[in-house]
C-alpha cells in the first residue's frame, strides 16, 4: 500500500512511523518547512518517548520520505491520512482551517480510487463535508472522484505514550460509508489483535469526542469529590480505591488534582458542547466539567495564598509545567495556567520541568527557569509539584526541605507521601487528602464537618 499522511505533529508523525515499522513506505508532508527539514535530519521536533530512535531505524530502513509539496506526497497513492490540527475558536467551536486547507491542496491531486483517510478530531459532519468539498473541486476540473472515497479513523493515542499507544490500539474505528475504504483499512490493521468496529462516519466522529468528554467528565467528577473529601476529612485517593473497585467503573482517570490540561481534552469538551448547542441541545453537564477544571488551578492558588499569608513577593518553586509527565507538550497545560496566575499575583516563580523549559520559557515570561529541579527550589517559600513526573517523587526531599525558606509543599497531584513530608518538617497540603499534621493520629471530622 502507497501511504501519506499529512500534518507531521504529535498523531501524524507518530502514525507515519508505527506505519512504516510496519514495513510500508510512508511519505510524511508538513506546511512547515522547518519540521520536515529536522524530520530528514533525524531530529524529532516533539519529545515522545522512543520517538528519536523509532525515527531513526525507520529513516536507516530507507521507508520514509518527507516533503511540504503536495504534488509530490498525493499523486499515486492509495491512502492519505489526515492528520493537521483541529484547535479551537475563541468561541470553542473547532477551527476548521488547517483541515480545509489540507483537503484542498490535495484534492487535485488524489488517486481517482484514493482513501482519504481522517484521523484528524472533527465536528460531527466533517467527513461528509471533506468528500463533497474534494467531489465538487474535481468535477470543476473535470477529474473523476465516484471511486474515492472519506473514511474517518479516529486516533486515541496519549501523548508521552503515543508510540506504544500508536504501536499496541486497544481499539481500530472505521468510519465509512464505502466497502473499498472498510476492506483497504482492515487489510492496513490486519495482525493488530484488537476489535475493528465498522460504523458510520458520524459515527466515528462521535465515538472519539464522546471517549474524550467522558475521561475528562470522570477527572472533573472526581475533583468535585476531593473538594468534600476536604471538608470533611476524607481522603480523595480512598474514596477513588473504592470506588474504581467497581469493574463498571474502573480505577483510571480517577487521580483527582490539578485537573486536565493538553491540546484535546479541553478543546474536545468545549467543541462537543459547542456541537450540542447547535443543535439546540443541553451542554450544560460539560459546561460544569469545564468549570470544575478551571476552578482547580485557582483552588492550588488559594491554597498556597492561605498557606504563606499571601504569595506576592515570596519565592514559588513550581516542578513540572508540561500537562502531564513525558512529554514536553504545554499546551493548556493547567501547571503552566498555575505558573501565570503566580506570576500575575506577584510571586517569584523559579520552574523546572524535565521536557518542557523550551517551550514554556516561550510562552511565560517572567519565570526564572532552573536547568535542575533543586535549584529552583533552593530559597523557596514553598514548592508546588504542579506535573507528575515520576522523578519527583524521587528527589532527596531531605535536602530538598534543608534547602527551602519556608518549608511548604503543595503536592498538586498527591504524588508524594504526605507523612514522610511532614515528618521533616514541612507543611505538606494535597488535593482532597487530609493535611499531613493529622496523619497517625485519629481521624476525626472536621469542626462544622458531618457527623459520621
Ligand atoms: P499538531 O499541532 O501537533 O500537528 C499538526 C501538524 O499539521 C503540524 O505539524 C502542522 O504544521 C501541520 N499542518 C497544519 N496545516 C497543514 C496543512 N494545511 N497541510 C499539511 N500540514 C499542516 O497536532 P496533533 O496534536 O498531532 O493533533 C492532530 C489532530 O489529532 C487533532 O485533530 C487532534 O485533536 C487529534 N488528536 C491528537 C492527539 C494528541 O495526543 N495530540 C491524540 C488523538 C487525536
Ligand atoms: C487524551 C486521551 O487519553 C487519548 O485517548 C486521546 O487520544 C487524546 O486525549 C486526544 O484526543 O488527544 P492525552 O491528553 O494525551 O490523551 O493525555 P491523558 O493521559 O488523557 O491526560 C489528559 C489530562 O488529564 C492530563 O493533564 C492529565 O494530567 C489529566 N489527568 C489524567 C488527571 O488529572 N487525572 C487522571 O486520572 C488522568
């Protein structure tokens, strides 16, 4: 099979080379020129891990070519995967412009038996409005496109596992409408192992929003509940133990803390809302799960405010900005929001995170960003672990605290183990986990708190 995929981010770059471990030949075509030029030097422009090395036997195999022409990526092949960036409008709809953009520069160019295959998260509708748009341009041309056909394959890759996630699906979607595209899809994931369902594109399409609304609805629900675990002297992780030990429920994305951050989630929630509203339905249980998240970094706010009697002019560590651990990936990162509100509220931020200083230093200024994570908490008034990175767990906290002002640890992602925080002398706070001051001694209700 003669393969492109086009858009060279996170999911297409990741796509483009799980394909070709495969033992294809992919051809792999950004618009940004820079990316593609680092692409054949080897350079992975994003960290994943594994990445720079699945790159590297890859290019080594001969099996990839890159280019930003889409008269040399399209012509001659049977499956074009669309993989550009669907962001969101300052309203939360999905801004729909890379994908048009993509779409008509290759329209011309397609095979007249061509897939285009979107892997691309799209509004309900996209892949019905992609072939009529491609079927009306040909015909201006005089090109035949009765064969070609618009499948959707929605990805559901995460990043800092997007190789593996990419390498090892737990589930392939197809979206057609057109057997050709169904039978050449299923012949590409032969071998996979897992199901291959066969649905409508609308379908498809829905499938990937409604996965990622429901993760991040379980995230915010379980935030809600680390609020009155709080006040009431529960603790969050126990409540989560207990309940994912109903197999109906299940014990992930129920690590309740900072929130979600990251290029899909928060833009997914907002357009499925969006896409609600249109058509004149209710998105007020995704309203509140939006409003849940975003109340979580002004939560982390205030409990550092009433922990140092006020965070302006004091020295905040803040480990970890990426929106989860490995990667280097920020966008709407909530560690990075809890890093401005600091810095807005007059606070020294001194941050450190293993991938992602570059990128961040970009977008945040006004941030001493330390080269090591015990050199930005040196001098602090408090440390925030604000991303789980699991070396956090690993520092020499002794030394760590030795070396701090004002020994408070905000622990954004009840990471650590409070007991052993207090146990040297610092004020350790969680998420909806009691204060580590009452640890070893008998939980009692809070004054004013429910009678148990
Ligand atoms: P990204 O921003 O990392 O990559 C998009 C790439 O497309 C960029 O390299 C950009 O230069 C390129 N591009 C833009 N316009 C183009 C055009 N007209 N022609 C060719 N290339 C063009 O985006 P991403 O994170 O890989 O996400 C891509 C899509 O996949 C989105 O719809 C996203 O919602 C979805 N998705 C992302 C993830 C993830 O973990 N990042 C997981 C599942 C699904
Ligand atoms: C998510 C989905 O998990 C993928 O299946 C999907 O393909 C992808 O979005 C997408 O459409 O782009 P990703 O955003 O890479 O993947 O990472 P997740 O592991 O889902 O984490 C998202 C956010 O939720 C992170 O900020 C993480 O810290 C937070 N989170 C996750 C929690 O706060 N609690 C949890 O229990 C789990």
């Amino acid at each position: 099979m003669r393969i492109t995929v086009v858009g060279a981010g996170y999911v297409g770059l990741v796509t483009g080379l799980t394909l070709a471990e495969t033992g294809r030949h992919v051809t792999l075509l950004d618009v940004d020129k820079g990316r593609i030029e680092r692409l054949q030097r080897g350079e992975p422009p994003i960290y994943e891990p594994g990445l720079k090395e699945l790159l590297a036997a890859q290019l080594a195999a001969g099996r990839l070519t890159f280019t930003t022409r889409y008269d040399e990526a399209v012509p001659g092949r049977d499956l074009v995967f669309l993989c550009v960036g669907t962001p969101s409008t300052p309203l939360g709809a999905t801004d729909l412009g890379q994908r048009a953009a993509a779409l008509e520069a290759m329209a011309l160019h397609l095979d007249p038996e061509a897939v285009v295959v979107i892997k691309s998260t799209v509004p309900v509708g996209t892949n019905r409005w992609a072939k009529d748009m491609i079927t009306c341009k040909r015909n201006r041309a005089g090109l035949p496109s009765d064969r070609l056909a618009v499948a959707s394959n929605p990805e559901f890759l995460r990043e800092g596992s997007a190789v593996e996630d990419s390498r090892h699906p737990d589930r392939i979607v197809i979206g057609a409408t057109d057997v050709r595209a169904f039978l050449l899809l299923e012949r590409l994931f032969a071998g996979s192992g897992v199901p291959i369902l066969r649905v409508l594109p609308e379908e498809a399409e829905l499938i990937k929003y409604a996965a990622n609304a429901f993760l991040a609805q379980k995230i915010s629900f379980i935030n809600l509940m680390a609020d009155l675990c709080e006040a009431s002297g529960a603790d969050i992780r126990r409540v989560a133990e207990g309940m994912g030990l109903d197999p109906r429920i299940g014990p992930r994305f129920l690590a309740a803390g900072l929130g979600f951050g990251g290029s899909c989630f928060p833009k997914d929630v907002r357009s499925l809302a969006h896409q609600l509203k249109a058509k004149g339905l209710s998105a007020a249980l995704l309203e509140e799960t939006l409003r849940i998240n975003r109340n979580r970094v002004s939560l982390a706010l205030r409990k550092l405010n009433t922990a140092l009697g006020g965070v302006a002019g004091r020295r905040i560590a803040v480990l970890g900005v990426a929106f989860k651990p490995h990667t280097d990936d920020v966008r709407e990162s909530q560690s990075l929001k809890l890093v401005e509100a600091l810095v807005a509220a007059s606070a020294h931020v001194a941050a450190y995170d293993p991938e992602a200083t570059a990128t961040a230093a970009r977008l945040v200024p006004g941030v001493q960003w330390a080269p090591q994570a015990e050199q930005a908490t040196q001098g602090a008034d408090a440390v925030v672990l604000a991303t789980d990175w699991p070396q956090f767990s690993e520092l020499p906290w002794e030394r760590v605290l030795a070396g701090m002002r004002t020994k408070v640890v905000l622990d954004c992602r009840n990471q650590l183990e409070g007991a052993k925080i207090a146990s040297l002398g610092a004020r350790y706070l969680g998420m909806g986990v009691p204060q580590a001051e009452a640890f070893g001694q008998e939980r009692k209700p809070p004054p004013g708190g429910p009678t148990l």
